[in-house]
C-alpha cells in the first residue's frame, strides 16, 4: 500500500464525527424497554424510591451519550432528555396497546409475558417507539441506530420517522420494511414479508413523502408490497400475500393477487 493511501485513511481518522459505540446507545435502550417491562428483566425493583433513582440513571445516561455525540453539540441534551422521560408514561400506554393487540391477535399467544419476552414483533416495535420518540426531538443519529439495531435483530426495518398508531400488530415479521415517510393507523396487522416503500427513489426526494399511507384497521398479508407517497390504502381494507400495490384502495376494500396452479398426476 502506498503513502498517499495511508494518508486518505489516517485524515478519515482524524475527522471522524465522534459518536459513543452502538453496543452504549442499544444497551441504554434495552435498560430503558426492561425497566418499563420486568418480564425482560432478572432485576426486580423493591420501592419507588429505587425506581426513581434508576429511571434517573437512565435520564443521565441519554443525556451524556448526547453530549459525546458531535452531531448533538447544538442541542440542549439535558432539556432533551428530560423531555424524553417526561414523556416515557405516554410512550408506556402506547406499547401497552401494541401488546394487547399482538396478544389478542394472536391465538398462539398464551400470555402478555410471552408476547414481551419471545416475540420479535414487539422487540421491533419497542425500540422503533423509542427511536421515534427521539427523532420526534430533532435528536440525531441515535434513533437510527437504535432501529437498525432492532432489524439486525429480528428482520424487521422500521425507519424512526415513520408514523405509527396504536395497537400495531407485526406478526411473525421477518422481511418486514416501514420506508421513512410511511403513515399507519391504529390497529394496524402486518405479517412477514410486507413493504412499505418507494416508488422511485432520487436524492431530490429526500422531503417529499414518498411512502404509502395505510389508514385504521387495515390487514396486509405477508409478501405484499405497497409503494408510492400518493398511494393511501383505506381504512378497514385487506390486502392480500404478495399483492403489488402503486395505486390507492378504497375504504372496506379486499385486494388479492390470482394466480393460477395446477397439480399434473405423475404418468407411470
């Protein structure tokens, strides 16, 4: 390898954006998700003072991963992340919801404590409420990486941008993809394989809508995919396994994809 490589590398180096490491920001998550829900968790919590103590930990702990984060030094990361906390209650009563949805969705479902330690849809759907909640403050970077991490994980790509109602339901969910601009109601159910995505994508699109919006208690089986900022999927619809999708659907409208199969008797 020659000098003038060396160089380009060694100023890569230098001017690296600073930035704590994933495994720091996932695992502040992760304590955050098993403080709200013990069912995660081996630690147990004996009086609200340590409750209090411990949610304030946490508080401190997004405060000092925003200030040793450069993209963070014009934010006012105390009053951030006292704000994130201030509002955890509200983002509690809404995974709530997308438990009881996933829970009374799913008749293989023995109990709300398998759903929050076993499902990989709520996995998802927990740290992409986080994410949302601190891209919604204008925080950057950390939301990404904390949805990416989720996907690593379970298959699901859920963009923090995107908006998302309450008591969603992700079944299975592998393959799952929520583009940025996305819109979804509540009681929403996707299965495994759904995208939610572009049309057309180009740099110059970057603040256009450019995913679908899906309205309230909409089905989409797996494999379907729905693309386009224009295309609305009505409220009540159901979309059928490996629908393609770039047009908007009425309001109580079924949509299936018809192919044809045939089974030939083997000739002896």
């Amino acid at each position: 390898m020659n000098e003038d490589f060396y160089r380009q590398i060694l100023t890569k180096q230098q001017h690296a954006a600073a930035v704590p490491s994933n495994k720091a920001i996932t695992n502040w998550a992760q304590q955050v998700i098993r403080l709200l829900y013990p069912e995660q968790s081996r630690q147990v919590f004996i009086s609200i003072d340590e409750l209090k103590q411990e949610f304030e930990k946490l508080q401190a702990e997004l405060c000092l991963l925003m200030n040793a984060t450069k993209a963070c030094h014009d934010c006012n990361n105390e009053q951030l992340a006292k704000a994130f906390f201030e509002n955890l209650p509200n983002l509690y009563s809404i995974l709530n919801t997308d438990i009881q949805a996933i829970f009374n969705g799913d008749p293989a479902a023995r109990s709300e404590f398998e759903v929050i330690r076993t499902y990989p849809g709520f996995f998802a759907i927990s740290f992409y409420r986080l994410a949302h909640r601190l891209f919604k403050y204008d925080i950057p970077l950390l939301p990404r990486i904390l949805t990416e991490y989720a996907h690593s994980k379970t298959g699901i790509d859920i963009h923090p941008a995107a908006e998302i109602g309450e008591y969603f339901y992700i079944d299975h969910g592998t393959g799952i993809v929520i583009g940025e601009t996305t819109q979804i109601g509540k009681h929403v159910k996707i299965y495994q394989g759904v995208t939610l995505g572009a049309l057309s994508v180009a740099k110059t699109m970057a603040y256009i809508k450019r995913h679908p919006t899906v309205e309230d208690n909409v089905v989409i089986y797996s494999g379907a995919t729905i693309l386009g900022g224009e295309t609305v999927i009505g409220h009540g619809s159901v979309i059928g396994g490996n629908v393609w999708l770039t047009q908007s659907v009425a309001p109580n409208s079924t949509v299936f994809h018809r192919s044809t199969v045939e089974v030939l008797k083997k000739t002896t």
